[in-house]
C-alpha cells in the first residue's frame, strides 16, 4: 500500500467549472491532483440567472473549491502556457504534471473571490429592482433565461431583448424558438430580433440605446448575454496550438484525449465535440475521463479505454421559476413539465449531491 501512495501520478486540472471542478473531485483520492483555477469558488453556472433576481439563491450555486476538493491542492491563478510536462501560472508557478486536463470553458471576468461574486448578485438584483426598464442583449439561453426571470419576478418592469439573429435558442429546433418567442411576448417582453447594440459607443448612465436597426431603446439598465469567448487563448502559443480548430475550441479523441497526445484531455464547453454545449454533458466529459485517467493511472490497458459519443440534440431552457422549454430527439415541450424538471431550483440540488456538498440541503 505505502509504494501505492508514493507512486500516484501527479495530475493538473485547469478550470474550474462543473467539468473540471467534478473532475478534480471525483480523482483526489486516487492522484496528487492540482486545480487551478483564477477563482477560489466553484459556480452552477446554469442557476446564476436565478441569483440576479433572488441573489440569496447564490449562497447555494456558488461554493468554495475547498468545500468538495479537499484533499488536493487548489491555486488560484490562471494557467498561462504549457510544455510536455509542466503548466505555467499567471503567479510564476511551474507546477508539473504526469496527467492534464484542460477544462477552461468560456473566458468569463469573474471576481477571486466567493465574497465578491455574492456582492454582485446583490449589485445586478439592486439594479434590476430599482429599474423600471432593463435591455438584455443576446437571444441564446443565458438572454432568454434572464428575460424570462425579470419578466416573471418583476412583471412590472419593461424588458427588451435584441438579438443579432432571426430566432431566439438558434442552437435550438425552428419550434423550440417560436414557442420560446411566444412566451415572452406572452409576458410583455419586446423582442427584436436580427439587430445588435452598440455598447463600444454608449456611454455609463446613459439610458438611450441604438440598435443596429435604427431602433432607440430607452433603458435603465443593460446585461449582455452574448458572445462570451472560450477560454482557450493560452493556448495558442503553446505545445496544443495545432490541436486547436479555427474557432478556438479543441480537438479531442473518442476517449476525450486531445488530438495527438496520450496524457492530456479535454472535456466541457471547449471541446470541439458536436453537440449543444451544456452542463450535462460537461459532466459526463468529466466521468469519462475520470474512468480513463483511472485505467491509466493503475496500468490498464489503452484499448480498455471508456469512449465518449456527442450527447443527444437535447436542451432545457427555464423560462421564469415554473415554465421551460425543452428540446429532446423525440419532441419540443413548453410549459410546466419540463419547468418541474429545471426551474423550481435550476438544478442546483442535484449538483451539489453530486459534488458531494451539503447532503442535508438539496432542493430536489
């Protein structure tokens, strides 16, 4: 058992979303595992609309790194380059690896800290509550989940949604976007569609803006929900830039390995697997790949190797706290089964079950 322990082999994890972040909890007991990440929180991204209108909701959907990842070692940082065996961080660190998983999803801004972000809930429900009208920009999920909480929570308010193609949900079937179109219209959201927002030109504090259109929209405040990079630009100048497609995203194998090399993976929104990217599948990406470093890491053979197929043209969009709609192989549905499935809590219950945190508070 002690050559067992002297022996694991060194993992790095860089990321820490919902696929890197059970990833790196599901081997911390079978690895020297490192997570890296810039944050020190993990966040259910797909509940953090809920939060902007009910910012108590975040206390749940945003969790420490230490509160499920308790054996290794977590650094906060970004990962800046890599070589054949090690990872450089923004904070000077070389931190070698026999494993790599690469899990950096899209490059959004978020705040070091869990304290921070939580103070940003509650500075997005200020804005949203002392508003009377609130533009969103951007018609995939994130817009129209946020339209559709405002628009439930604060029915009062006017909502105006701009969206730079000509149907909402595009990653989404043609029925999925008009009965999605139809509920917020039900709702008194104005939809415009095929027009963008100059925001390089709109000034803070100004509540008068342009669309591409021609149309003037006058607001109170502004989210944009659209064109969030991914987070694979370190990698350009590194060892896995011929691994990378024109879009930024990278070229995996059907075990999950990155194009050309044994020891490093890919899993969750970067991978150029085709399929509609979300958190399901992210976490399956991070099973598969945890029952293969698994295989490798106690000499198993390559061809016993766990495979992954693109998941099912399958999504759920909540619409508000009781409505969703929800797109699977077999048929579109709107309404309040598939918002029993998602909405009442966002899945958030059944995440953190699965992240092993909190087992006496679950919402579902």
């Amino acid at each position: 058992m002690a050559s067992k322990v002297e022996k694991k082999s060194k993992v790095v994890v860089v990321g820490g979303g919902i696929a890197g972040a059970l990833l790196a909890k599901s081997l911390q007991f079978h690895a020297d595992v490192v997570l890296i990440d810039p944050k020190e929180y993990f966040e259910i991204t797909y509940a953090n609309l809920r939060a902007k209108v009910e910012p108590s909701f975040a206390e749940r959907s945003v969790v420490k790194h230490s509160d499920y990842f308790t054996k290794g070692r977590i650094v906060v940082a970004y990962a800046s380059g890599v070589t054949e065996t090690e990872v450089f961080t923004s904070n000077g660190e070389c931190i070698p690896y026999d494993y790599l998983v690469i899990a950096t999803g899209n490059d959004d801004s978020y705040p070091k800290s869990r304290s921070k972000r939580l103070e940003q809930y509650q500075e997005d429900f200020a804005n949203i509550k002392s508003a009377e009208s609130v533009l969103v920009i951007g018609g995939g999920s994130t817009g129209v989940e946020l339209a559709g909480e405002i628009a439930v929570d604060f029915p009062q308010k006017k909502v105006t949604l701009v969206h730079k193609n000509t149907r909402l949900l595009d990653f989404m079937g043609q029925k999925a976007s008009s009965k999605t179109l139809d509920w917020l219209v039900s709702k008194n959201v104005k939809v415009i569609l095929g027009q963008t927002v100059d925001l390089k030109s709109h000034q803070d504090g100004d509540k008068i803006y342009k669309t591409s259109g021609g149309e003037t929209i006058i607001a109170d405040c502004h989210f944009f929900c659209a064109g969030i990079p991914l987070g694979t630009s370190w990698l350009k100048e590194s060892i896995l830039r011929d691994a990378l497609t024109d879009g930024g995203r990278v070229m995996v194998d059907q075990h999950l390995r990155v194009k050309g090399r044994k020891n490093i993976f890919a899993i969750g929104d970067i991978t150029d697997i085709p399929e509609i990217k979300q958190g399901l599948f992210a976490m399956q990406h991070a099973n598969v790949t945890t029952k293969n470093l698994k295989l490798l890491m106690y000499g198993g053979k390559e061809s016993k190797m766990a495979t992954y197929k693109a998941g099912p043209d399958m999504a759920i969009v909540s619409l508000g706290r009781k409505d969703a709609v929800m797109q699977s192989p077999m048929s579109t549905m709107i309404g309040r089964i598939p918002g029993f499935m998602k909405s009442s809590d966002q899945f958030v219950g059944k995440t953190r079950k699965q992240m092993g945190i909190d087992a006496s508070c679950f919402g579902l």
